[in-house]
C-alpha cells in the first residue's frame, strides 16, 4: 500500500511539472499585450485568427484567438494549418523566378512554347503577363459564379483548366491593361509543371518550402486530403460573405472548402512556416538576393505605366514606409501579410471567418510597432454607380428572353417582376438589373459582381436585340446570346 501511495505522489509530481513546464513554454513565447488587444473581440468558442508578428529578423509575437474547429472546440494556435488563399501567388511568381535561374523558362516566351493546348487566342500571351495581371484572361472565380458555380463545389485546378480553355476571347489586348485574374496564376502553375518536369506541389515543396523547414505547409491538389490540425472556415448566419459586422453574439455557419486552385489559392501553412517565409524576404537565403529583389519589380503596361503589382505582390506605402503585401480570401478564410520596409517589420494574419478584416488588424499592429497615428481604413469603399437609375418601367418587357453564353455553357432568363428586370439561373439567387439608359443595366454586387459591373444589350439594323455583353472588373467582353423568348 505505501509503495502504491509513493508511486502516485511521484505521478502527481511528474504531471505538476509536466503541465507547469507547459505553461513555462507559452508565457515566454514572445507575446505583446498591446497586438493581443487587437483581437481581444475574439472569443474562444467563436472562429478566430492567429497572427506572426517580426521584427528586423526577430519574432516578436505569435499568438492564436479562438476556434480552429467550433464542432469540437479545437482552439487556434501558431501550428493551426489555414488555406491563406491569395497570399499564395507570391510563391507561383517566386517559383518562376526559379526556373529562369535554371535557365529553364522564359517569361517572355509564348505560354504555348509551354502549353500548346491553350486556345489560339490572335494575341500572344507570355508568362509575364500571367504573373502581373495584363494577359486579359477572365478571372475564373465570377466567371464560374456567372456559370451558376457555387463558392462552396468541387472547383479543381483541372476544372479551372477545361473552362479556361473554353475561353475564345479575352477581356483586352495582353498588356495593354490591368486586371486581376485567378486563372492566369493557374495557367502559370501550368507552365512551371511543364518547365520543370514535375508537379507544382512537390516543385514547391522541394525548392522553397524544405529548404526552409516549413514542414507543415503544402499546396493543395486534393480537397479530400486529410490534414492534421487544419482549420475550418466559417461564416456569419444568413450572410453571403462578409455582409454583416462581427458581433459577441455572432451565430456562424460552416462553409466547406473543396478548392484546389494551384497558384492562385490553396496555399495550406501555419503561422510558424509563414514566418520563416517572411524572413526569406530579409536573408534571401532561398532563391537569393536578386531573386528576392526581383520580387519587387512592378510590371509595366505596353504603353509604358507601371503598375503597383509586381511578382505576386502588391507594393505601396504606410505612413512614409515602402511596404508590399498580399490578402486573401476565400469562402470563410481571410488573411492579409504586409512588409513594412522602414523599420523591417513583417505582419501576417490569418482569419478562419470572414467578418475578421485581417487587413484593418495588420495595419493596427503596424501603427503600434511604429509609433504612429492610426491611420484612415486602408480599404477603400465599393464605388456607387454614377448614373442614376431611369424609370423604364414601361420598357422592360423587350429585354426579356433566354439569354446563353457558350464559353461558360450557362444561361440566364430575364424576367420583369415588380417593375423591375431580374436575371434568374437555376443555381443562383434573382439578380435584380439596374436601369443605365442606352440598353445598358447594372447589377451591384449580384452575380458576385464588384459593384461596378454591367450588361450592354446590342442589337441587329433593325433593332431587335441580339444578346447582350457582360462587362465587370475581372471579367469582360463575356457575350449572352438571346435563344429565345419567354414561353
């Protein structure tokens, strides 16, 4: 009996020391009470976010808030693995520079040299192109949304592919202007695999993410792959999006993700990893010195004007600072990363709901750790429409009809209904269409559009209408050809 009790002293020792050993670990990380106040409204059985903070080389916070997973009540900490979505073309533009170090590609070689398959557009297209948004090839995200594809199906890079090459037009002329574009990234992920022989994952995972150590970081080429300590995305009840505000008594809802858009998305990491990338931005230690400097060069339209988007990065200024930077967001995830280049501080933040604004968050931190004025919200608002809707009423009735576009295989019924003409598809929500005069119509944000989208009706020298053209920032030139009227 007294050999049992002295065993289970010993066991109550072992885990006293154990659990406070633990406890040792977590309150000497390094934490800044002042970043953790910025997510102070993030409460543990709510979705939540985790942030890498460095400065000149040194951490100097990594912290979780709330929940990886709200049906088991996983908690976020700097080893949760989330999908950071867009952040994710920096290293599709990162691992071209690779291969032109290899000698083994050419960004001002035709794509075709490299993808032959691709649609014989009369415009040459050059991987240049892809990585700084001047190719003029829709953007696969509102062109599968026009298609009635749902944020929350099966999207696949090879599904991204096939509707790609159902493309027989661009939005313009490559590099004749700017326009960001998902499946230019996914064409250039193409590229690579077919310049370095390999895929794009294990590409990645050979050249940048092992010879960093990020061991816990991949690109995803399967949507069914089970991966160990990965956060799900959520969204508030009854909002599309980020609609509503982030609130204490916020109820969320799931929101499955089933992408596996190589390049452009799907980036898979922790904090932890993201901060040994980050750092390759001070020490070059991957790639090099002028390959990281080559990171930053801005792309250049025909016509000479730089643009403020360079190899998968954006460059600006903060209060006096040169920073570059990139956000992401998809279905419930959002995440935002900045270098602030004067003091060398590097943010990153990443969000499993989409109320998070991780972008507002990094520039807080940013305004802490250089000892500035908060600045206005970065985020610029949606732009009204500047023509005020018309009363025609009385007019609607010859827009109706069934309108299809070929490209995508979809169509649309234009139906009037309250005065007003509504587009309907069988997978999407009504989308009321805003009267412009001259048979132009806005829709908003519908057919998840960005606020300042639009269709132009055109019609034959007798003026009966032929179809119409869909026109927003990401996707133009998409032409709906009437089939019909309605029965």
């Amino acid at each position: 009996m007294k050999t049992h009790l002295i065993t289970q002293n010993l066991i109550l020792v072992v885990m006293v020391l154990v659990i406070g050993s633990c406890q040792i670990v977590q309150d000497t990380e390094p934490r800044d009470s002042a970043i953790d106040a910025i997510f102070s409204d993030i409460k543990s059985d709510n979705p939540g976010a985790v942030v890498g903070v460095i400065k000149d080389g040194d951490i100097v916070h990594r912290a979780g808030y709330g929940s990886a997973n709200l049906d088991y009540g996983i908690s976020v900490d700097p080893e949760t693995i989330f999908d950071v979505a867009s952040i994710s073309k920096q290293f599709a533009a990162f691992s071209a520079l690779l291969l032109v170090q290899d000698g083994k590609l050419d960004l001002d070689e035709d794509v075709r040299t490299y993808v032959p398959e691709l649609p014989q557009f009369s415009e040459t297209i050059t991987s240049r192109h892809l990585i700084h948004h001047t190719s003029g090839i829709r953007d696969w995200v509102q062109s599968m949304a026009v298609g009635g594809v749902e944020y929350g199906d099966v999207i696949s890079f090879e599904m991204i592919l096939r509707m790609l090459k159902n493309q027989n037009t661009l939005n313009f002329e490559p590099g004749t202007d700017y326009a960001y574009s998902n499946t230019g990234y996914n064409l250039l992920t193409l590229v690579i695999e077919r310049a370095a022989g390999q895929g794009f994952r294990e590409f990645t995972n050979e050249r940048i993410f092992q010879p960093l150590g990020m061991t816990n970081t991949h690109f995803s080429d399967n949507h069914n792959e089970i991966v160990p300590d990965r956060a799900e995305s959520y969204v508030l009840t009854g909002t599309r999006g980020s609609i509503a505000r982030y609130g204490n008594d916020a109820i969320f809802e799931r929101r499955a993700n089933q992408l596996t858009a190589m390049g452009s998305s799907s980036l898979h990491t922790t904090i932890d990893d993201f901060i040994k990338w980050m750092n390759n931005y001070q020490t070059g230690a991957v790639g090099g010195e002028e390959l990281r400097d080559q990171m930053l060069e801005r792309g250049l339209l025909s016509n000479g004007d730089t643009l403020s988007y360079a190899y998968g990065l954006t460059i600006s200024d903060y209060n006096n600072s040169p920073t570059f930077g990139h956000s992401g967001s998809w279905v419930g995830f959002r995440s935002n990363f900045i270098h602030l280049g004067e003091p060398g501080i590097s943010i990153a933040v990443f969000c499993n709901f989409s109320t998070c604004d991780p972008q507002s968050r990094a520039f807080k931190i940013a305004d802490l750790l250089m000892a500035a004025e908060p600045q206005v919200d970065t985020q610029q608002a949606r732009p009204e429409p500047t023509a005020e809707p018309h009363r025609m009423a009385e007019v609607l009735d010859q827009y109706t009809g069934t309108f299809r576009n070929y490209e995508l295989d979809t169509t649309y019924r234009l139906v009037v209904s309250d005065d007003h003409l509504v587009a309907y598809h069988w997978r999407a929500r009504p989308t009321p269409l805003i009267p412009q005069g001259d048979d132009r119509f806005g829709f908003g944000t519908g057919w998840f559009g960005s606020g300042q989208g639009r269709i132009t009706f055109d019609r034959d020298g007798n003026g009966e209408l032929q179809g119409f053209q869909f026109n927003d920032v990401r996707v133009r030139n998409l032409y709906f050809e009437k089939t019909g009227a309605l029965e």
